[in-house]
C-alpha cells in the first residue's frame, strides 16, 4: 500500500465527506459513516477519490462497505490502482 | 380474466377503448374517466378503513410545494431528472409583446420565464415534514393525505405518469414506533390488495436516484432495508409494478426539521404511500376493463 494514498484519502475526505468531527482526529478505521458522512456526502466522495486518484468506481464497488474508513477505502484505491 | 395479456400497449388501447383514461397528446398526462374515478374513490376508501386505528390527523396541501423544501431535503441531489419546478412571466409589456411573437413563430420562449417560490410536489408527504418542528406528543404522530404528485417522466406506458394521486400515511416518533408500525402497514397493504384478488408480492426496493452516485445511494438503501414495496404484475409479468411502498427515512427529515420525540430524542420517519392510479390499472388489467364483470367478492369490497 503506498502511504500516500491514505493522506490523498483524508484530504477528499476533509473537503467531501462533511464529517461532524475533524478527520485528523479519526483512526484508519473508525467508521466514517458514524462521524456523521451521509449518503449523499459519500457520493461526493466517491467521485472526489475518482478525481484525485484518475480512477472509476465499478458499479459493483459503488457500495456503502467501500467507503465506510480510510482504510477499506485504502483497499479498494489498491486493487484498482494495482498492475 | 385478465384484460390483456399484460402488454402495456395493448393495456393502454384498452384503458383508452373503455373510456378508462383520456389521452391529452401528452405522454403520462392523461385524463381520468368517471369509472376509473369510482373505483380510485372506492380503494382510497379502503385505505381509510385500514387506517382508522391510526387515528391520524387529515390534512391537505396544493400539488404544488414551497421549492425551499425540495432544496432542504436535498431532492435535487437524488432525483434532478425528476423535478418539476414552476416558472412564470414575470416581466413588462414590451417583453410580453416579444414573447407573444416569439410563440407565434414557433420558437422557444422559454427564457422569457422566472423561477417562482414554488415546484411541483414531487412526494405527497414532503409538504408534512416542516409541519412536525418540535418536540412530539408522547406516541408520536400520524398524518394522512392524499395528493397529485409530479415526475418528469414522460412515458407511453400507462403505468408510468408524469402526475398521479398518492394516498400516504406519515408516522413520526421513536425508531421502533415506526419501524414497527412500517412493517404493520406493509402486510396490511399486501393483504389489502389480496383481498382484492390481486397477486401482490413485497419485495426490498430502491428509489430512481440520478447518476452513478445515485446508483450507490439505492445499493445503500437496499442494503439497510429502508424501503419497501408492494408489486402487482400489470404490463408483465416478470416485472410486476409497483404499487405502493413503505419507506423507513430514519432521522433524515427529523435532523432537518428538529422534530424531537417527548423524551427528547431525535425522531425517526416512515411513510407510505399507495400509488392510486397503479392500484386501480392492477384491477382493471387482473379483473378485466368492465368493473361490473368483476368478482364478486371484488365488487363486493368496493361496491358494499
């Protein structure tokens, strides 16, 4: 895992996400969804990683599990970066 | 006897044949004849009857709502495709004189017009919610009406309108109040339509959101279980339509509009609503064009 992907991470999630608490504060795998991300404001996600990371979601990862914390968002940003 | 063999131009041409509907010219936006009004009135009455333990507050609103409220539940986000904003002529003589002409020579004028206060009402409930600010009597509260409802979707298909009346029921207290009160109302909707000879099937469903987002807000919504509906085969089989759905909002409009339960909780939502249109072409396709042909343990339902 490139850790730069996980401060790129954070950084859409500062701008996007609309969380209730400071993303700084938050672990890589506390659950984002709790830290007051909506459906909506995960959808801006969504397509702020797929600006910031010059990649696009396949519908079958357009789910709520992949965007739930930094880290399962780090793992779906590496298999679709990976090769 | 089913009127057709569900297909949906078939069904249409028998709809119009029988005086049914009234076609316009407009896709979606056709009239509605004195016997399909009777027995829209009649099920709509059935409603109430299931719904005399709820002992909700009847209220009524214009098909048109305040466009502050499509803004704050954040419809545009979800459903763009969808809405229906009103606009008016809001200028002088002169322009008024420019756009007659333009009008008279077969061109567009739409820029001629403004954006008003108001949109057409996309969901009968939406008007509801502000209403509730506050703290709830204990037990909550229920609200019922009936209202024309707006969706951008011109279609040929008899099922799918541009404007239809929903009958819905809004509950608002604690989250099990309504949790449990959605699943009462779905097996009483299913039972409804049952007991009207209708081969009537729940199912987990999805709202029409816009985009690619909009597909992971519906996987979203379909993964918590937040909605559900009632279908009825009517232009197929396979596909059956739906005809009503039972929605769980947990605190989405209850954090908007600072609805609090009385022991001071944020409170959670549900509503349903019956599709009316849909349920009366469920009859017409499952029973035949002539209502007097009908069952009688049908008619005896509506006709008591």
């Amino acid at each position: 895992m490139n850790p730069q992907h996980k401060e790129q991470i954070r950084a859409v999630l500062k701008e996007h996400a609309r969380l209730t608490k400071d993303i700084a504060t938050l672990t890589d795998d506390a659950d984002l969804y709790q830290a007051g991300m909506t459906s909506h404001a995960s959808v801006n996600v969504m397509l702020g990683l797929e600006g910031a990371f010059e990649i696009e979601f396949p519908d079958h990862m357009l789910k709520r599990s992949v965007f739930e914390s930094v880290q399962a968002i780090a793992t779906a940003i590496a298999e679709l970066t990976k090769g | 006897m089913s009127a057709t063999d569900y297909d949906a131009g078939k069904f249409y041409d028998g709809l119009v044949k029988h005086r049914l509907i009234l076609p316009t010219g407009v896709a979606g936006a056709f009239g509605r004849g004195p016997v399909f009004e009777d027995v829209l009135e009649r099920f709509n009455r059935l409603v109430d009857q299931l719904a005399v333990d709820d002992k909700a507050e009847a209220v009524t609103y214009p098909p048109i709502i305040n466009r502050e409220i499509l803004e704050q539940v954040e419809y545009l986000d979800s459903f763009p495709q969808l809405a229906g904003v009103v606009h008016s002529f809001m200028g002088k003589e002169l322009k008024a004189r420019e756009l007659s002409a333009r009008v008279k020579a077969g061109e567009p004028w739409g820029e001629f017009f403004e954006q008003t206060a108001v949109a057409l009402t996309p969901a009968a409930c939406y008007p509801v919610y502000p209403t509730l600010r506050g703290t709830l009597p204990s037990g909550g509260r229920t609200v019922s009406l009936t209202s024309w409802v707006f969706r951008h979707e011109p279609s040929p298909e008899p099922t799918r309108m541009q404007a239809f009346r929903c009958r819905e029921l809004i509950r608002v207290g604690s989250t099990d109040d309504v949790v449990k009160w959605r699943d009462t109302w779905l097996q009483r909707g299913v039972d409804l339509l049952t007991a009207l000879g209708l081969p009537a099937k729940s199912d987990v469903a999805s709202d029409p959101f816009f985009g690619r987002g909009g597909r992971m807000m519906a996987v979203n919504q379909i993964d918590q279980k937040l909605k559900f509906e009632v279908l009825v085969p009517v232009i197929s089989v396979d596909n059956p339509t739906a005809v009503c759905s039972f929605n769980f909002h947990q605190d989405k409009f209850a954090a908007k509009y600072d609805i609090k339960t009385a022991d001071g909780e944020m409170a959670n939502t549900a509503c349903l609503g019956f599709g009316l249109e849909r349920c009366v072409m469920a009859l017409f396709q499952t029973h035949g064009f002539d209502p007097g042909l009908w069952p009688r343990e049908v008619r005896s339902r509506l006709w008591p």
